[in-house]
C-alpha cells in the first residue's frame, strides 16, 4: 500500500516540541498536542520512587467504563464519565464542580475526557452532542450535535483544541451505514467550521463524490476504492479516542478506524480509504494533505484507533509512531512518507488467514493489540513506549445474505453468532506487554510482561521512570532505560484511563483514573476514582 509523501509539508517538529505544555501542567488528552506523552518533571526518580505514596482520592461514587484521559491547567484536574464533567482540586482532590448530563445509557458507557482553551472545557457525549462549559464553574455555554445517535453514532472521544477550533469526531462505524466524520468546531459558539468524510460520502456505484467535474484528487481516489454493490452500504472510519495536531504546520493527524462490516472483506472489495489510516488534514480548513494507511485491508476489526506520536528523534529525524489494535509498533518518516518499520509488540497467529464461517483464531483478537491508548516516546533516551493487549479471538463469519439484511442503528461486524466482535479466549489467557522500541532503529530495547491487559495510558517522565498500569489493578513505575519494575502499587479497580503526571506548588504529582468496569473487559468491579500520589517524605526530594 502507498502513502503519500509529506516532504512537501516542511514539517518542522524539534525537542521543545516538549516544552510547548508548561511543565507543571498537564493540558490535553496525551499532555502535548503532538502526542509524546512526556513528561519532564523529575522529583520521582528511580531512586526515590519507593517513596511514592497515596496523597488523596476522588471517588465519583458510580460503576462505569471509565477510560477518561484527565487534564491539569493552573492546579485544577478535569475529567469524565459517560454523563458527567467534574473539576478537582490538583493538590488535594476536592471537588469544585461537577456538572450531569442526563442521556440514554449505552451498552459501553464510556467517555475518554476533555479539552480545554480560553476558559472553556470541551467533551463529547453518547448523543451525539459536544458541549462547552466554562470551566470555572460548570455552566454550559454552548451544544452542537455532530452524530446521530438513532443510527449508533456517538462522542466518546477526547476532543483537542488549538487556534481558536476544537477537534473531535464521531464514534460508531461498527455499525450499519455509519460513516466516520472529523469536525472541526468554533471554540466560543460551538459551529462547525468544517467537516471531513473519512470515507465517501455518497455510494459511489454510477458516481464519484460529488461529481465527476468537481471531484478533488483525492476524492475520487477515496471513492474509487469501494467497491461495494448498491445494496451494500458504505461504512466505517470512525474515531473514538483522540487526536494529534502539530502547531507548526497546522497539520492535524486522524486516527481512522475500521471499515465495515469488520469481518467481510467481499461485500466491500477495493482498498477501503481511508480507513485503517492516519488522515492528515489542515486543520483551519478541513483540506485533505496526505493519508497514511496503516492496516490495509481490514479484517480482523484491528483499528486505528489511537493517536499518533509526533516526535523529533535523537537521529534528528522527523518521525511518526502509530500503535493500533494489530499488535505491531510502525514508525514514519514524516519527510518522505516512507514506513521505516514495523515491529510486532504481542502475539502475532494467523494474521493472514481467511475468516470462514467454522471460525478462524488469530491474534491479537478484536480486543487485543493497543486499543484507545497509544505509544509514547522520551527524548530522554530515544525510546517509544506501547502499552498492549495479549489476547486472541475466534470469528466465524455469516452468510452474505445475512450481513446485507442488517438495519440502521443494529451493530454491523459480519460475524455468525451471538458473539458480534468474535469469542475472546478465557480471560486467564490473556496478559499485557510494555515495550520499548528504539525509536530510530524500530530493534526491541526491552519487553515487561504484566499478568493483564494493558489499557492505561503509558507515561514516561524525566525522572527515568515510565509508568503503567493493567486491569488487574497493578500500577507500576518500571526503569524507562531497562524495564525493571522500581514501584508498584495495587488498586482495587481496573486500570483503563489516563496516568498523568504534574507538578503542583513545586512538588510533583501522579494522578491515576481506576474503576473501569465494563461489559467486555474482564476486571474486578469497583466504582471510579482518581487517586492521586505523591513522595510522602520531604528528604524524597
């Protein structure tokens, strides 16, 4: 598969790439809005981490999914659940606010945090809506609907904000007749400024969207790589975590996730764009500048789901890692376009094998590889980080006749039974990975296996540290050079969400979100917290 070269885009990515969020502060969904995840602060350090200690907890009193990405600005600690926005006190975790948005509970009740700019606090929700609060107190400013929730679409993701626009899109392309959308919206008045289709927006038996005359390149391009028949509708590309913009070029990088229906490679022949792909568009306009593909060719519901890393390597080449739900690492070089590898971070089996409707095992399964969090990296020693799932699945596929008599709304995988996404092996079969890869060479530095799957955030910091954690409850602080584990602490709820790291009148903090209790990970049950630690004793310094 092709991608498209990015020379032409001058894209100028250097290390105070870092030190564009104010160090004490963790301002957006991966710290950064390019991605790296970073975190300079270096009061927790190898040696002193044994020291690390339970400072308070903000329990939110609910059972839910919670996978939110907290953010810190001026010693204030937003984050999520499905319904509700609440602000914390960074330093001591008493509520300041909380604000509840009364919709109807989905099936995963999820929702992956906020953005924050000029005084306004953005986040998605499962109706379709994104809403505006001032973040002072909660108040709603402003409402946009961008999805229809009668069809399956949704907001879960964590938007970004950046020159006066917010970036989001909508959820649900696991499900018949959606088709994946980016937005960009007016931060003080919630319009939308544009509007992207991932994949064509018209069915484009008989045409090219919108017309011949007036297709753009990659217009047709997208459209003639479809090659669905006139009762098969086109689907998928939908983003569900987050995103990543590069403030010098203006460039924003789109994670697409899969076409549909996942399974059923022959109802949909043709490429699929741009799914499975990194989309990048200008983001004051919406205007296509190149695409990535990722994983071509679809068929294992293995996503593009998180974002990508942006990152200037200690070679002082301009790279791209991106970490999807195929279990490998890939690395780009954003000048040429070219991939420079591609290294697998969990079980690779049957990767290549045809789905058939006796069932077909493979791995990572269809809740396996990275999921809504992605890689890492620290300039510190040149590393990328990617948190993994090691978990396989079995899918048997349906007849044709059956896909096509799906309807709007009803989820779309092309799977024959009552298991629509595949049949997980037992859960005492799967663990987790934390890998270090080279991030110039893609070789393997070091591999830490974790008894469970990794879906936290992974969080390297400049006190040589990187720390994770699995939905056993196990978080940790492993050596960033050599993995070795150097603290650990045990929780009583899965580990799902954002593990982030500020400073707060000059001590440095590690906030951690646990509870996610959800109907297809296995995990012990509790309701979600934010926990936040700190170095208990003042000679820790």
């Amino acid at each position: 598969m092709r991608t498209i070269p990015l020379a032409i885009l001058s894209l100028a990515l250097v290390i105070s790439t870092f030190a564009s969020a104010a160090d004490e502060d963790w301002p957006s969904y991966n710290r950064t809005l390019t991605s790296e995840r970073f975190v300079p602060l270096d009061q927790i350090t190898r040696t002193n981490v044994n020291a690390l200690g339970k400072l308070c907890t903000y329990d939110t009193g609910i059972e839910t999914v919670f996978q939110t990405g907290p953010i810190v600005v001026n010693g204030t600690l937003y984050a999520t659940t499905e319904m509700d926005t609440f602000a914390l006190d960074a330093e001591n975790c008493k509520e300041r606010w909380r604000v509840h948005e009364e919709v109807a509970p989905s099936f995963i009740k999820v929702n992956r945090g906020v953005a924050l700019a000029d005084g306004r606090l953005f986040r998605g929700l499962q109706d379709g809506r994104v809403v505006a609060y001032d973040a002072r107190d909660g108040k709603r400013i402003w409402e946009q609907r961008i999805a229809d929730p009668a069809k399956g679409e949704s907001v879960p993701a964590a938007p970004i904000a950046w020159a006066g626009l917010v970036f989001v899109g909508n959820a649900g392309g696991d499900n018949y007749d959606v088709k994946g959308r980016m937005y960009a919206l007016h931060a003080a008045s919630g319009k939308i400024a544009w509007e992207f289709y991932l994949v064509p927006r018209e069915h484009p038996r008989g045409k090219v969207e919108p017309r011949d005359s007036e297709a753009k390149p990659h217009e047709t391009a997208r459209a003639a790589s479809w090659g669905n028949e006139a009762d098969v509708p086109i689907a998928g590309g939908a983003t569900w975590t987050s995103y990543t913009l590069d403030p010098k070029t203006g460039l924003l990088y789109v994670p697409g996730g899969n076409p549909a229906p996942d399974f059923v490679t022959r109802l949909r022949p043709g490429e699929n764009l741009y799914t499975n792909s990194i989309v990048v568009l200008d983001a004051k306009t919406g205007a296509y500048r190149a695409h990535f593909v990722i994983t071509p060719r679809d068929f294992h519901d293995w996503d593009v789901s998180a974002a990508p890393v942006l990152a200037t390597t200690r070679s002082g080449k301009q790279r791209m890692f991106v970490a999807p739900k195929d279990g490998h690492l890939y690395g780009y070089d954003l000048n040429s376009g070219k991939r420079l590898y591609r290294a697998a971070v969990t079980t690779i089996a049957n990767a290549e094998v045809p789905l058939t409707p006796a069932g077909t095992r493979f791995c990572p399964g269809t809740q396996g590889g990275s999921e809504w969090n992605g890689p890492a990296y620290s300039p510190a020693n040149n590393l990328v980080y990617t948190g993994s799932v090691d978990w396989c699945a079995t899918v048997r596929i349906a007849p044709d006749a059956k896909v096509k008599s799906a309807s709007v709304g009803q989820p779309w995988s092309g799977a024959g039974d009552e298991n629509l996404f595949g049949k997980m092996d037992a859960t005492e079969k799967s663990r987790g990975w934390l890998t270090a890869t080279d991030a110039d060479s893609g070789k393997i530095r070091w591999k830490f296996a974790s008894p469970a799957p990794i879906l936290a955030a992974v969080t390297p910091t400049g006190g040589g540290l990187v720390f994770f954690g699995d939905v056993n409850g196990n978080l940790c602080a492993l050596d960033a050079d050599d993995g070795r584990e150097r603290w650990k602490s045990k929780l009583d709820g899965a580990l799902g969400g954002g593990i982030i790291s500020y400073e707060i009148r000059g001590r440095q903090r590690l906030a951690v979100t646990y509870g996610m209790s959800s109907p297809i990970w296995p995990a012990p049950k509790s309701t979600a917290k934010i926990v936040v630690y700190g170095l208990e004793r003042a000679d820790s310094i």
